[in-house]
C-alpha cells in the first residue's frame, strides 16, 4: 500500500489515453515484440535498446534526410559515440516546416504587445537575414554571435545563421562587454548581432556602448548587424574615451530583414556544429560547449514531444533569456509545430501577476518557469487560477533548481488540480533533461517523476557502485545524441574528458547529487561539488532551501559548508529578508526547530546572517561553490569570474564575513 506521504498530487486523466507518448509506447511494442505500454517499461527499452529507440524517435516525427541512415550507433563507448552516420540533414528545415499560415511565434514585452508571426513570415525573416549573412561573407562553420534579449530577433538570426550551416551563439545584454567577450573571443565570429539595449521592470537599459566595447574586442568581425529594441539610436555609440570600433561592415537589423530571398536551406552532417552554448564561468574561463544539428533536433523532439506532449496547437512558453539553455528548448517548441512565446522583460513586472495575464491572453498550454519565481508567486498570496482565464493550461514545466515543497500543493490550490506540474533537471552540457515527467505518470510532491526517455539514469557511490534509496551522483551509463560533440579549442578532448569522464571511466559524471528512489522516481539535492558534509554525514543544500524559503519572512537562502584551514568545518547560513522583517532572536530559533524537524539536527546552521542580496549567475543559479572558496580565504579574482556574477558587488559581503569568522 502507498504510504500516506507518498499519496499523488496530481494523476492522469482520461486524456492520457491520447497523448502522443500513448501511441508511440505501442508503436515501440510492436517494433520489440514486448509490451512497452507502462512509462516504467517504455523508460528501461529506451535506455537500454539506444538503436530501436533512437530510430523509432526519427520514424515516429518523420525526420528527413537525402540520405540513407548507414549505422544508428557506431559505439556505446563515452566518449567517443557516433550517431546515425552518413546521414545530412539540418535542425532549421524542420523548425520551419509546416502550415505556413500557423501561428509560429508571439512575441511580448512589459508594454503589453503582442505580436504575432505566422510560420510562412518567419521563413521569409529567416530567408532574408541568411541572404544578408551569405552577402557578408558567412559560410558552413563560420561563427554568428548574438548580444540580444529575448526577441524574435534573436529566433530569426539563429536560424538564419543555421540554415547556412554557420554555429550560432547567443548571451543576453545584462552581461558586461568583458564577461561577453570572454565567451565571444573565444569562437573567432564573423558577424554579431547587436540590439541597442533592453528593457526589465520598467528600466531602458542603453547597452550601445557595451557593444562598441564588446565589438572592439573581436578582431574577427567582418560585420556587425545592429538592432533597434528599445528607440536609443544607432547600437555601435562610444562613449568619450571609449575604444573606436573598425575594420567591420555595420548592417542595420531592418536592411537585413528587408531582403527578397527564398530559403536555402543547407543540409549538413548529422554531428555538423549548430550551436555553442557556454558554461556560467564562475569558477574560470566558460567552456563552450558545442552541440550537433542532429543530437539537438532528435533529442528535443522527443524530449518535448514525447514527455511534454508538446504538438500542433500547442502554444509553449518557457520564461527564460538568451543566456539559459532553455532558451533554446523553448524555441525547439517549433519542431513540433507550436506557437513559441518570446517575453522581453520582467515577469513580474508590472506587477506580481504579470505572468500569469500573459499566460491567459496568449492562451499558453505550456508554461516553463524557476522554482524562485513560482516561490515569489505563492508568498505574494497569487491565485491565477482564480483572477485569470487559465483554461488552456495543461503543464507547468520547472528547471533550474529544486522545487519547494509547498509549491506543489500550491499550484494545485492556486491554480488548478487539472494542472501537471512536471519537475524537470539536466544542463546546458546535454542542451535537455535527465529526469522529468510524462502526461501518464502520477506526481508526488518533492520528487521528479522519472528518467526521460532516452537517458541510461542511475546514481553511483563513491565506489562507482549502483544505490538506490539513498544519495548518490547523477551519471548516464550509455551515450545521448545531444552529448557534446566536443568543447569549443580542445582539440585532444582534455578538458571534455576531464568534465565530465575523469571520476567513472566510461560513464557521464554530471556534478548533481540525487537519489534514485526503488520507485523509479528523482530527487536532486543540488550540486555534489557543493555538498554540505556535517560530521561526515553528507547533506544536500537543497535540502535547507525548502525547509528556510517557506518562511515568509525569507526571500531567499545560501547555505555553505566550509572546510577551513585550521581544520575547523564553518556552516553558515545567509538570508535575504522580506520588507518589514529582522533576523531577530525569535525568527532563527523558528528556523533551527523548523529544520530540525522538517530535515535533521544536522542540516541546522552554524549561525545566520542577513544580507541585502545573494549572488548569482547571469542564469539565475546561487553561486554556491564561488561563495564557498572566498569563505575558505580565496581571492575573489581567483574563485570566479566576476564577469559571470548578476551582481559583482555582493562578493565583497562575503570576502568580509571570512575576515570576520577568522577573526574570531
């Protein structure tokens, strides 16, 4: 029997029956001869018969290729595996086929527009901006940078850029021209494009001289493309004594979008470059990472396709920005023929509910989101459900770090009980997810459903050995097409090897502590580089987080576990308070009882400290393991790259809390 804490929250309906993963588990039962009718089932063939599954994944979404498959899976080694050999193809022709009157992308920002762009307009944008690329001089392997917020922009010019077989990559302008020129340089572009600035809760930001500087600082450029987002001018402005940009073509976004072309879409090897996506690079220099057309095309088709149902008439919208990997899951959305949402700006802004009026006007059925952002909405006492038309939402989709606890029950209660909260976690190495959900799977609250399709999941000691029930690291025993085809000048493949293959030979090492429940199901604890080790009993600091970050006196927490030079282990814990609260006498003895009883004695602090803000990436992720090092005594400039922080100034804090706790 089910223990009552165990108990669902949320169970199929009978429209289960007819979602697309359905028909594709009989699909695979007829192909294997066995009854892969259960997710568990269908899970375990995917993982374990990679050939039959990847193969009926490019039957099942019809994925064209002028020729002929010659072997699915050259290796299972890691790394080293090849797939679907002598095949071309390429991501843009089946982003863009389809009904060209459909509705392919709505775009929004804080104002309230709303635009929408039919599939036949994107393809004549896309065609016009590769003409322009092709003009300046852009060829297969060549690389187009973007320094844009999430616009259609930023969708056009990647595309664009794919279709003629050049690598794209992208940042958001929130990142200084330094922290973007490390990424840039690194790739020796072509052609950047650049808007003039972006607008957030209500703020223009004029990033003009950000991208004189930052375009300065690529010697390669043969041209840059500017845009007009926000009214501020002409996007290459140098300030007094700034660094005079040349030696470049400058193209504005309006002549290049203004063409008469056709499409031409070139059709390139399976594993030819697509794009490359960078790593947060607190900790050094960001590695690029570079993914393949094919990996990313078959990977996202199944992983929105067949654990999100996302299809035709479906309207997908993933908060995120150009400088999150789920941007470019969230664009994947027009490979199943959706309507993908691009929202420039705050979500909260111009009030609490932002959101949530936008997912009612546009009428989304997917809708992605951070778990902070879901916690900001339940502690402002939001109920959607109730103020907004959500009819049309099915699914709401959470990554970037655990999802509390009470968030659970509260978009049930908030929002709707019909509504799927599907938990998702993976990473910007793979450009997809390792565990997730499924329209037939339950959802308990406080863990992750399953393994995706696809994904050979287990959780390994320290030994290298296989656990269950208890913590272990996240690794992948069998290849994934989206796996890295390598990192960007590492030619011998070192640092690739180093990443992620140096602890298990063999088996992908991904950095996340999780355990693997008998049930099949998932809980990440947070990163294993950061874990939290209390008299040799190892703790997941997410653990704390929802424990600390329902009180609603807290905003947000950063616990860290120090090993100090004098041998000493120091545990603090740092909380961002809410206006109108103090971290008095009473509110960290509600704490220490709270997690005492909700996590252990072990998880609770060595002290507490208020602070104005917490660190973080440009993606939104707490910088645990940098904050760590200048904890242990570590030079700022040598812990991380304070480029990569969204605030730089908030290390300081911490650089003075150490003096502080050696001073005793």
């Amino acid at each position: 029997m089910t223990k009552p804490e165990l108990q669902p929250i949320w169970t199929p309906g009978p429209d289960a029956a007819h979602t697309r993963i359905v028909a594709f588990a009989r699909e695979a039962s007829a192909r294997s001869g066995r009854d892969l009718t259960s997710y568990a089932a269908l899970q375990q063939w995917s993982a374990t018969e990679l050939e039959q599954f990847w193969s009926l994944v490019w039957e099942h979404f019809e994925v064209s290729s002028p020729t002929p498959v010659q072997q699915v899976l050259t290796t299972r080694e890691m790394p080293g595996a090849q797939w679907f050999t002598g095949t071309r193809l390429s991501y843009v022709s089946h982003a863009l086929r389809g009904d060209p009157d459909s509705r392919a992308v709505v775009e929004t920002d804080e104002t309230g527009r709303v635009q929408a762009t039919t599939l036949g307009e994107l393809r004549g944008e896309v065609a016009a901006v590769a003409a322009t690329l092709r003009r300046l001089g852009v060829t297969a392997g060549d690389r187009v940078i973007g320094y844009l917020p999430t616009t259609r922009v930023s969708l056009v010019a990647f595309l664009a850029t794919a279709s003629l077989g050049a690598v794209w990559s992208c940042c958001g302008q929130d990142y200084g021209a330094a922290a973007a020129a490390d990424r840039f340089a690194q790739l020796r572009p072509s052609v950047l494009v650049a808007a003039d600035g972006y607008t957030f809760a209500g703020t223009t930001h004029d990033r003009r001289a950000a991208t004189a500087a930052l375009a300065a600082a690529l010697p390669t450029l043969r041209a840059v493309i500017t845009v007009d987002n926000v009214g501020a001018g002409p996007a290459l402005v140098v300030e007094p004594g700034g660094v005079e940009p040349g030696g470049f073509e400058v193209v504005s976004w309006a002549d290049a979008v203004a063409v008469q072309a056709e499409l031409d879409v070139l059709d390139v090897d399976f594993d030819h470059p697509l794009w490359v996506l960078f790593s947060s690079g607190t900790t050094g220099k960001p590695k690029g990472i570079v993914h393949g057309h094919g990996g990313v095309l078959l990977a996202h088709l199944a992983a929105l396709g067949l654990n999100h149902d996302l299809s035709s008439g479906d309207t997908f919208f993933w908060y995120t920005t150009t400088n999150w990997m789920m941007w470019n899951l969230n664009v994947a959305g027009l490979l199943l023929g959706a309507t993908v949402v691009l929202h420039d700006g705050s979500p909260l802004y111009p009030g609490p509910d932002a959101l949530w009026s936008l997912v009612e006007q546009v009428g989304v059925t997917t809708l992605g989101l951070s778990p902070g952002l879901l916690l900001a909405h339940e502690k402002a006492g939001l109920t959607p459900g109730v103020d907004h038309d959500l009819r049309a939402l099915r699914t709401i989709g959470v990554t970037g770090s655990t999802l509390h606890l009470s968030a659970w029950a509260w978009v049930r209660d908030a929002i709707s009980p019909r509504v799927q909260v599907v938990a998702t976690s993976g990473g910007t190495d793979v450009a997809c997810g390792f565990v997730g959900g499924a329209p037939t799977l339950d959802v308990v609250a406080g863990e992750i459903s399953a393994a995706a399709l696809g994904v050979a999941l287990d959780a390994f000691d320290p030994d290298g050995n296989p656990v269950r029930d208890q913590v272990g690291e996240l690794v992948v025993t069998a290849p994934m097409p989206s796996m890295p085809l390598r990192f960007f000048d590492d030619e011998d493949g070192s640092r690739y090897r180093a990443a992620y293959f140096d602890t298990y030979p063999g088996v992908w090492r991904h950095g996340d502590w999780i355990t693997l429940s008998s049930r099949g199901t998932v809980v990440i604890h947070g990163r294993s580089d950061s874990t939290l080790n209390r008299n040799g009993v190892r703790l997941g600091s997410a653990d704390i987080y929802d424990v600390v970050e329902r009180f609603e006196e807290v905003g947000e927490a950063l616990v860290i576990g120090a090993e100090m030079p004098d041998g000493s282990y120091w545990m603090p814990l740092y909380l961002v308070l809410t206006p109108g609260h103090v971290l008095d006498d009473d509110l960290r003895e509600r704490i220490r009882v709270a997690l005492r009883r909700d996590a252990s004695p072990r998880h609770v602090p060595d002290e507490m400290v208020a602070v104005a803000a917490i660190p973080h990436t440009r993606t939104g992720k707490k910088l645990e393991v940098p904050v760590k090092r200048v904890l242990q005594g570590t030079d700022p400039e040598t812990a991380l790259s304070l480029g990569a922080v969204d605030d730089p100034t908030l290390i300081e804090q911490f650089v003075r809390f150490a003096a502080e706790h050696r001073a005793g």
